[in-house]
C-alpha cells in the first residue's frame, strides 16, 4: 500500500484558459490530490495570476465536476449514451452540431471532419459572448513589444478586469512616458477608465457611434454627441489625437449584456483602424468558432421539426443560455459539459485545463500541456466521435458567410434603443474577475445611489430583480460607477445570465444579449 507523505507536492505546469492572455502558471498537487495553484516566475505572466487563474484549483476540483453522464439529472453509463447517440446520428439530417467554449482547434476539425463523414450539414457556434465579434483581430498576434514607441492607447471596455494580467503592461507603458495617453471608453466607471487620462462615458450600447466619430465619419440625422453624451468638442480632440499619432493602439473587450450591436462595434473598430492605422488588440474569454450555418438558421429549422437533435460541445450551451430553450422547446438536446446540471443529456469531458491540444491567444497558438488528469470518466471530445464513428479525420474549418453591413440602417436602429423611452431600469453586464463562475463571490448588483433612494433601497439590502425571464435575488452595492436607470452585475452564473434579453442580428442571423429592463424590488 503506498505511504501518504503530507509533506511531497508535485507541481504540474499549465496555461490559463480563462481568457486571451494565456498565462502559464502550475497546479500543485499532494497525496491528497489538487492542493493550489503555483505563481511560475518564469512563465509568461511572470509569476502573477488572476483571480480567474488563480480559480483553476477550485474548478479542476469543484464537487460539481462531471464524471459520468446524465440523463435529466440521473447517471447512465458511457455505453447507453453511447448507443443512444449512435442511433441519433443514423440520420444525419436530423441533427445539428454546435460549438462553444472549452474547445481546442483540434477539436473543433475533428468535429467538422466526423460532420462531413456522417453527412450532419448543420454546424453552428453557440458561443453567443459579445467577444467573439473581436476574434478576427487574433488573425496577427499581438507582442508586448509592440507598446514600446506606442502615444497613445485607446481602450473599449475595462480589460484589468477582462484580462486582469493586461494592467502591468499597460501601466507599465503608461508610466514610462508622461507623454503616453491613455484614453478609455466605456459605459461604467471601472479600474481601468481610473487610470485614463481621459475617460469617455458613454451612454450605455452608444459605443460604436463614438468610435465612427472618432474614425471622422459622420452618419445622416444622427447626433452623436446627444447620442454617446460625449462633448463634440471631446470627440473632435481625441479624433485628431488618433490621426495625428504616429503610434497607437486600440485595446478591445466586450462584456456580456452590455452592448445592443456588438457586430457594430467590430465593424466600428475596423474603421477606426482604417483611419488611425492603430492596431486592434482584443483580449476575449475564448477565441470562438463560426460554424457552417447561422444560429438562427438552425433556430427555424427546429422550429419547422426539420433538426430533432442538438448536439453541443463546449460548456456553456444551453445552461449559461437558458432564456434561449424557449426556441428549442421540441429538440432533444444532448451537451458536453464539465459541471453537473439536471437538465438535458450531458457527457462529461476535461476541461481546456486538462486538454492536450492548443488554444488561441492575443499573443498568437499557445500548447495545452494535459499534464492534468480529468475526472476518470470523462471522455475528451475526440473520444466521444471515435465512440461514435471512427476514421473520420480532420477537416479543414469553414465558416459562416459574413452579409455586407448596411452602418447607416445599424446605427439608426441604435440611436432608437439606446435611449430608453420609458423610464424603467436597465440591467447590464460586466466582468468582474473575482466573481469568476461565482467560486469566490455571488454576483452583487451595483445600483445608483439616487435610484436606490427612489426605490427604498439602502446599501446591502437584497433586492430580487425581475425580468420577462425570471427574477434571482442579489445583495445591493451602491456606487455612481454606474449611471442613473443602470443596474450592473457581473453575469457569472446562469441565474443571473438568465435574466437578460436577447436578439438575432438581422443580417449575421447570431444572437446577441442585450441591456434588459428588469423591476427591481427590496426584499424585506
Ligand atoms: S489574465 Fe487571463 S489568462 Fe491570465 S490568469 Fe487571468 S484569466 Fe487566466
């Protein structure tokens, strides 16, 4: 029988997979099994770590984990599901494909590869985070050197809190030169815009009509400065800062539930890279996939009994996304997943953390290392296919056709939202690192001061927030971080995603969660 030494750790290194920033940091292990996490000096963070990464020990061991798979709730072993899926997929035509997080490239052709073999056509992304509009700025991987001779740095969203190891460089750089400018957009008051030089607070979902001002275009009966609440001289100022610099660069992050028109936004940021020649960088939770088909083209198709089966890989859909089954109410789904939930039928596999393979950075392909056991009965996804088929092979990946964008119709349809007509509150999304997935913190709700006075709310109440979806209980923080009429939380959970609304973009057919009026009442 072997010995339990309390005093032997082995450390096993790893790549965070929690967002673009790919740090490099070691799991550490002792008899007993995971005990912590290890700052690794000479890693590419240089030995820090977020509170995100510094989660991965809590996650790799959370009770929560998967290790066989479910059906509604009850285990069944790998055989039944085997069989049930197996059947499934003896009739191709039926069933769609579609992809998330937690998902190597290697993966995602493996998984295009046993498409084109079974013959299934219908492979979508349901990875519906604002972020994935930005992944086609990772096609040139960005280096740090790159900040060095760099004037000025605009910044959309709040990336200490996104890709928390982004602060160092970036108050490094700002530092080294009193001459560096720092200029930040957002529509909350964040750590990142209390380090600005100048910090633009724009209404909330006005984001891309600045940037197109700051690009110098102007849009028909539009006023931008009404629209955004940005000064017009601001704008003029900072518009010709950007074309008068000889180097810059554009930082990006988009959170969930914050923006009406994030594929706007892209295109907004392509202009002002036109414009400017400044770099787009993008720092995002997972460089997401396309797919073959749109989502709401599988969304009709289910509708009209054409697709009976779904089958998702990843780990947020349907359970980050539950508003969404309203759509679905007569498709049988089936969802790999790392963590237990009673709905559907889930198939256990690693997570990214425990995966060989790579995964794509702001800083270009990065290896998974799979020095780190899974769950013993998980299945990796390529498992799963063989399972099902073998002698598929990679694909090479295809993705959705991308429409011409009509900006003028966008922007019109933006201005008519972006100023609420009635006077309810408006519930919105942000990414706050240490209420990762809920492990160290519940989300809190950040409210006004003055809207908390006219709802008879004082600081810490509990307050339940409803929307058309649901209602979930938050303890309330109050801070002029946010605006008046603007409720904020951290959308960590599927509790608190639920909440939110969400579209299907007229010309790209994706979904997109949007800033959502919610009733706000004080629990007594
Ligand atoms: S900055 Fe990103 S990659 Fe680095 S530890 Fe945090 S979540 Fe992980």
């Amino acid at each position: 029988m072997k010995k339990i030494d309390p005093n032997a750790v082995t450390v096993k290194k790893a790549l965070c997979p929690f967002c673009s920033y790919g740090c490099d940091f070691g799991v550490v292990f002792d008899d007993f099994g995971i005990k912590g996490v290890e700052y690794i000096k000479t890693g590419s963070s240089e030995g820090r770590l977020c509170p995100r990464g510094s989660a991965a020990a809590i996650y790799l061991d959370h009770p929560r984990r998967l290790s066989t798979p479910l059906k509604k709730g009850k285990f069944v072993d790998w055989s039944k599901m085997s069989k049930e899926l197996s059947k499934i997929i003896g009739s191709p035509k039926s069933i769609a494909f579609t992809v998330d997080r937690n998902v190597t490239p290697e993966e995602y052709s493996a998984i295009v590869g046993f498409c084109k073999k079974i013959g299934i056509d219908d492979i979508a992304s349901t990875y519906f985070e604002p972020d994935a509009h930005l992944v086609p700025f990772m096609a040139e991987p960005f280096s740090m050197t790159e900040m060095e001779g760099t004037q000025l740095v605009i910044v959309l969203g709040d990336p200490f809190n996104y890709a928390p190891m982004s602060s160092r460089a970036i108050i490094d750089w700002k530092l080294s030169n009193k001459k560096n400018r720092l200029v930040v957009i957002d529509s909350v008051n964040t750590h990142t815009a209390g380090f600005a030089d100048r910090f633009l607070r724009v209404n909330i979902g006005t984001e891309p009509l600045l940037l197109l001002a700051l690009a110098n275009e102007e849009y028909k009966d539009i006023d931008v400065a009404e629209m955004t609440g940005i000064d017009a001289s601001a704008i003029k100022e900072i518009s010709s800062a950007i074309r008068d610099a000889a180097k810059g660069l554009i930082f990006a992050c988009l959170s969930f539930g914050r923006t009406y028109d994030p594929v706007l936004i892209a295109e907004s940021l392509a202009r002002l890279h036109e414009f400017s020649g400044m770099k787009v960088v993008p720092f995002v939770e997972f460089a997401a996939y396309y797919g073959t088909q749109n989502f709401a083209t599988l969304v009709e198709k289910a509708k009209k009994k054409k697709i009976k089966y779904l089958l998702n890989f990843g780990e947020l859909f349907p359970f980050h996304y539950p508003q969404i089954m309203t759509d679905f109410k007569a498709v049988n789904i089936y969802a790999t997943s790392t963590f237990k939930y009673n709905d559907h039928n889930l198939l256990p596999v690693p997570l990214a953390l425990e995966k060989k393979g790579s995964v794509i950075t702001t800083f270009g392909k990065k290896k998974l290392s799979g020095n780190i056991e899974p769950p013993s009965g998980a299945k990796p996804i390529v498992d799963i296919l063989n399972m099902l088929s073998s002698g598929y092979g990679e694909a090479k990946t295809t993705t959705a056709s991308k429409p011409k964008l009509d900006v003028q119709n966008r922007l019109r349809n933006l201005a008519e939202r972006a100023i609420p007509r009635r006077k309810n509150i408006r519930l919105i999304g942000e990414e706050i690192a240490y209420n990762f997935m809920g492990f160290f913190e519940p989300e809190t709700l950040k409210m006004h001061p003055v809207d908390a006075v006219e709802l008879g709310i004082t600081a810490h109440d509990t307050v339940s927030v409803s929307s058309r979806h649901g209602s979930v209980d938050l303890a309330v923080k109050l801070t002029r971080d946010v605006g008046k009429g603007v409720v904020a939380v951290a959308a960590e959970t599927p509790a608190v995603r639920g909440l939110f609304d969400y579209e299907y973009d007229n010309d790209t057919k994706g979904v997109n969660f949007i800033p959502t009026e919610v009733k706000i009442c004080r629990k007594e």
